[in-house]
C-alpha cells in the first residue's frame, strides 16, 4: 500500500487565521421569478432529497412527472411539506443547474487497499472517489458546531454557496445543511445494506472562545487560562440569529437527523451515549451535559445487521460494558470516553466504532472515517477483521493515524487474537 496524497479541488488554500463565528442568520429571500427564464427540465430522483420528500411524494404532487420542470420544481417549493436539507430554499434552482457538473473535474480515484488505506483531502472530494456502493459501514466522530480549533483547517466550498472549515459555519443551520451534504455524498459510496454511524454533539449558543481541545477548555473554567478574548485563534458570539437565543440548546443532531431522513436515508436510531466521564459546567441555569449522539442510518429499512457481538466482544472494542450496560443492546451506550494522548484534541474511544462495526459488518468488508482524525476507527476496523479507508484534511493528522495503523498491520497480528497489549485503548500500557 502506497498512500499518496492527493489534490482537492474544492478546498481553499489553508487560511492565516480562523473567521470568528457570528450567528447571525442572513436576511435573503426567495426569488420566484428566477423560475421563468430556465428551460431545463430535472429528474425527480434529482430533485427529491433537495426538497425533502420522497420521490414518490414529488410524484404525488406533480401528477406522476418523472422529469420536472423549473414550474414544478417550484410548486414543491410552495408545498406545506417543503423542508430545507442541504440547499436553501433560494439557491435551489441554482444547484439543481449545477449539480450535473459538480465536483466532475475529480481526479483520484480510491483504490481498494488490501487492509487499510489514510488519505489526505477533503471529505466530500474524496468520498465522491471512492466507488459507488463498495463500503459496508462509514463510522465517523465529525467537527462539532463551533467547538474545536483542528491543525490544519481550511476551507471547504459548500453546495449552499459558503466557503468556511466544516464547524465553523456561521449558523447551526449552515453546520447542518453541510452535514447533510457530506451524509449525501458518503450515502453514495454504501452498500444498499450498509449503515451510517455518525457521532455528532450539540452546541449551546454562547459567546465563548473556541479552543483545541477539552484540557485546554477545562483550564479555562478553572481560572488558568491566560490567554485573553482577543488572544484566541477563533471566538464564537451568540447574538443575531433568527430564533435562537443567547444560551439554548440548538438541537443539532436532532435536525441532522430530520433532514438525513428527508434526504432519502432511514434513521433507524439516534442513540445516546451517555458518557462516564464528562467536563464539569459551571452552569447555574441548566442541567449539566453528559451525552453525546450516535445517529445510526441506513439506505434500506433492514441494513446488515449483527446482535451477538455485543455479548462476545470485548467491552474497549465495542462489546456490552459489564457493571454499566445490561444483556440488552439498547439505545443507550454507556461508554469511556477516550484518554486522548494520541496527538488529537477529540478522539472518541475504540469502543464506539467498535461497536458500530460489530453490529453491521462482516470480516473483509469496508470500513470508511471521512474525518479520521488520530485513526481510533481503522484500529477498531482492523480489530474486526475490516478493511479500512480513512479520510483526513489535516496532515498531522494523517501522519498520526497512518503511524498507528502501520503499526497495528506490522505487527502481523491476528487482530482479534492479540488485542489491548496492540492496540490503543484506554487503560492499555501501549
Ligand atoms: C472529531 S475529529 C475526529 C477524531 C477521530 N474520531 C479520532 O478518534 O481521532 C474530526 C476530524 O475531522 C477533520 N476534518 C475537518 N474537516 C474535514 C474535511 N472537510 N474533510 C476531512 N476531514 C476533516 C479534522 O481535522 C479532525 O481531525
């Protein structure tokens, strides 16, 4: 295996400094005029995930049309059932023109790696190189809204027209909207009976300096932090959005989860992992947070799916966490969180892809993290007997993961044989 690094064609040059996070909603409206002068018509498979119904409801609507015209395209768009998924409403007509030319210029294509494979780029190029329909399971912890400074960011161009690092969007909504453009893009590369699992947290909206990692965060809440407001590489403010108000929960995963099922996938379960250890708030108006969010999603209404591993896989690879989890598999994960100390500032612990891996693979099939950070997925993937593609933006990172799996792959193990003495789990000496 020879990785190679590769150029994408959607990403900005790396920028000096990270734009702060002012989340005011911008004023545009909707321009039905701009529907007379086009004389193009759209498939409804086209048109159905960017207007939130199923194809079968855009024919429902339209009188059984299987090619659309610009007028009934906007007729969806008045329909009381319309919902924004990754386009908004005003930009529509534009990106379903573009759409066909897209991302064509791509010129990587992902071979498949015997084992494992850690690709520096952009998620949406790369994934949009990877064969259609050769990966069994994508398993990712992505950005968070507005909360981590990552090395190396850059900006990606958006299909909504915005140009800006993925997490720092300017409202949750265009987070939102962008996750569902990366969930659209990897959808592609899936199996029809493969699963997505996606780890995402949510945001309150507060003023607050965006930091590195969760150590750096805490010493700020003790007092230690020395740097002041203006010291910090990007700072999130909480003022000017259309509904949202100083201090609430934006209900993220909720709304990734809506919009991924109006896009065409099934969410078969938002699941909750409820964390053992979590940092402390000083809040004195709400309860503290100690979850996070799995969304668990699907192409077809039964996925590939595996019950008993959760009974006969070690807990630090994703089997039943004795003392904290009962025989039930429910939709309660009561994991560790990750120990860190691998170089990332926001690793998830081997568990959780363990474990999501377990549940939906089989031994050979493929694994694919767009956003793999320090690698925990392609070790969790390699523990399962799993081939492997990791996607990363930063090259630190990238160093880091293939650096990990390298090593796991060169010890020749038996994966499932050997385990915590090779692997980087929590607890273990390595
Ligand atoms: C939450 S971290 C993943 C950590 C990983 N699960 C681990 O255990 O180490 C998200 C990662 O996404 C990367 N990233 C951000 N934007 C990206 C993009 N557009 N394409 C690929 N990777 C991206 C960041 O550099 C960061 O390493």
């Amino acid at each position: 295996m020879t990785p190679t690094n590769s150029a994408t064609p959607t990403m900005k040059p790396s920028q000096p400094s990270i734009p702060d996070i002012k989340p005011r909603t911008p004023v545009v409206s909707f321009d039905r005029e701009q529907f007379d002068s086009v004389n193009r018509v759209f498939a409804v498979e086209q048109v159905a995930p960017i207007v939130g119904m199923s194809p079968a409801f855009v024919r429902r609507v339209t009188g059984q049309a299987d090619l659309l015209s610009p007028r009934e395209v906007l007729m969806l768009l008045d329909q009381d059932a319309f919902r924004e998924t990754y386009i908004p409403r005003s930009r529509i007509l534009a990106f379903l023109q573009d759409d066909a030319t897209r991302r064509t210029e791509q010129v990587v294509v992902v071979p498949n790696p015997e084992t494992w494979d850690v690709r520096l780029g952009n998620a949406l190029d790369l994934a949009a190189a990877i064969p259609m329909s050769s990966v069994q399971c994508v398993v990712t912890s992505t950005p968070y809204w507005g909360m981590r400074v990552y090395e190396d960011m850059q900006s990606v161009v958006w299909a909504d027209g915005d140009v800006c690092p993925y997490g720092h969007e300017q409202t949750p909504e265009g987070f939102v909207r962008h996750t569902v453009e990366m969930l659209v893009a990897v959808s592609r590369v899936l199996t029809d009976d493969g699963s997505i699992w996606w780890n995402v947290m949510d945001t309150f909206m507060t003023r607050t300096q965006i930091r590195g990692n969760a150590a750096e965060a805490l010493r700020a809440m003790q007092g230690k932090d020395a740097k002041r407001w203006h010291d910090h590489a990007s700072r999130r403010y909480s003022a000017g959005h259309a509904f949202l108000k100083d201090g609430e929960q934006c209900l993220i995963p909720q709304m990734i989860a809506e919009r991924a099922s109006r896009a065409g996938l099934y969410v078969k379960t938002v699941i909750t992992w409820a964390k053992r250890s979590s940092m402390p708030e000083p809040q004195n108006s709400r309860v503290s947070r100690n979850l996070e969010y799995v969304l668990h999603l699907a192409k077809q209404r039964a996925p590939k799916f595996f019950r008993e591993p959760y009974l006969d896989t070690p807990a630090e690879f994703g089997g039943r966490n004795n003392g904290w989890e009962t025989e039930k598999l429910s939709d309660v994960w009561t994991l560790n969180t990750s120990v860190g100390g691998k170089g990332h500032g926001a690793q998830f612990p081997v568990a959780l892809p363990g474990r999501c891996i377990a549940l939906t693979t089989e031994p050979g099939d493929f694994v694919l993290d767009p956003f793999v950070g320090s690698g925990t997925s392609g070790i969790a993937a390699l523990h399962h007997q799993c081939r492997f593609i990791g996607i990363e933006l930063s090259g630190e990172y990238v160093d880091i993961s293939r650096r990990r799996l390298a090593a796991l792959a060169a010890s020749g193990a038996d994966v499932a044989r050997s385990a915590p003495a090779l692997f980087d789990v929590e607890g273990s000496a390595s």
